[in-house]
C-alpha cells in the first residue's frame, strides 16, 4: 500500500505541475507546447483512473 501512497502522491504532483504547464503555455499562446501538455494531462490521469481501480480492488477483496 505504501507504493500506490507514493505513485498517487507522484501523479497528483504531476497533474499539478501539468496543469501550470497548461495555463503558462495558453498565456504565452505556445500552442504547440499547449496539445502537448494537454496529452500529458490526459495519460496521467489515465494512470490515475488505473491506479484507484486497481487499489479499489485490492481493497475490496479483504
């Protein structure tokens, strides 16, 4: 249990982190560099989604 403590504090830092990107990139109109922090956004929340679905099912079977 402590890993996904540690991956789920990592993702959420990075989601963060991310979501700055976005907002600098749309300011400074880096439109590029805006899709490609939008598809980072979009893969780490994915691995999110996998990572509560997977500790919902550890959690479940006890």
């Amino acid at each position: 249990m402590k890993t996904y403590f540690l991956y789920n504090i990592l993702l959420n830092i990075a989601l963060i982190l991310m979501g700055l990107a976005v907002w600098a990139a749309y300011q400074s109109g880096e439109y590029p560099i805006l899709a490609i922090t939008v598809a980072i956004i979009a893969i780490l929340g994915w691995l999110k989604y996998r990572l509560l679905k997977q500790v919902r099912q550890g959690t479940k079977g006890k």
